[in-house]
C-alpha cells in the first residue's frame, strides 16, 4: 500500500466484513493529522482487541496475519502521533490516531475522493459518512444523501468521475497536499 487512502480503505473494509452497516470517518487537518473510524460493526472481545494490532494476528480463515491495524499503528508510531482502538462487543468499534504529517515517513494522502465514492456504493453500507476539516474549511459528506439523489445513476462511470472530482476539489486536495509538501521541505532545511 503506497498512500493513507488504501490503509484508510483497507481498514474500513474490515469493519464492512465484521458487519457494520454504518461507518463515519473523520479527517481533521491542523497543526497535526486527527483520524477516526467509527463503525457500529460486531465488535471485538477484550481478548481479540489486545491482539488486533498483532501483524500475526487476524480473525480471518483465509490468511494467518492480519496486516491493516498494525499498518496504521506503525504508522503512526513512526511519524510520532498516537493510535488508539476501541471496542465493544456487538456494539462497534471506534479507531482514533494522529499523525504528524511533517513527518518523513508520512506516506501521501492519496485520492480521498476515490475512497469515498468506493464506500458511497458499497453495498453493505446503509450510511458512510465523512468529515474532514482543513484549516477553517469544513466538508461534510453523507452516501445516503448522494444515493436519493443519484438513485441508480451512482454507479455510473460519468457520475463517479464527476463525484471523484468534485469531492477532492470540495476538500481541497491539491492545496492540502501542495501545503504538506512545502512545509515539508521547509522543515527539512
């Protein structure tokens, strides 16, 4: 995985298989990185939360390591932020990190609108919300409105290129971005 959005994805599919219908993923940009997922999902038992993290862990048949969470902890670890996971059994699970995205191990954003139109047609999903907050800007996004709107149009190719598009440029993607890398660089002078 080469950018924040596949982590992201890949995490947010797991609560998609653990059988959460309801998923809220919040982006908040300031002077570090905030990011929650919150899904109403199966949960896990005190047991299976102290291992989730485990690269050689997972509750899954198919595989014998589980590699997202402790992705995501590792990362940020190593740019000098904080994980933590939360949950309950039958009830969900919350994930909140921080990330110093100055950090040289930071990997790129990625296209944030792409996962959010990937989640928006899910069909396992009756709601994905996101929120991100930049600064003094604010976006807020619900699938469901866009699917009453859309109806079976979504899935179209046209509707989700102009969806794709119109999400990075309501975020800010470019200038969120662009901001990331000049202070970077100022920092590493």
């Amino acid at each position: 995985m080469d950018d924040l959005a596949t982590y992201l994805l890949d995490i947010i599919q797991n609560s998609i298989t653990a059988k959460s219908s309801i998923i809220h993923l919040s982006i908040d940009i300031q002077d570090d990185m905030k990011i929650s997922i919150k899904d109403n999902g199966l949960g896990m038992s005190e047991d299976i939360l102290k291992k989730a993290t485990s690269p050689f862990f997972t509750t899954r048949t198919t595989r014998t390591v589980g590699l997202g969470l402790s992705f995501l902890k590792m990362i940020s670890e190593q740019t000098e932020g904080s994980f933590q996971l939360e949950s309950i059994e039958n009830k969900g699970t919350n994930l909140y990190m921080t990330l110093n995205y100055l950090h040289p191990d930071m990997p790129p954003l990625g296209d944030l609108g792409e996962l959010i139109y990937t989640l928006s047609i899910h069909q396992d999903l009756i709601e994905f919300i996101f929120d991100f907050k930049y600064k003094n800007h604010s976006y807020h996004y619900q699938a469901s409105e866009m699917k009453e709107m859309f109806k079976e149009l979504l899935s179209t190719y046209s509707i989700m290129k102009a969806l794709i598009e119109l999400i990075n440029q309501e975020i800010h993607i470019d200038e969120v971005n662009h901001e990331i890398f000049r202070r970077f660089k100022e920092i590493k002078r």
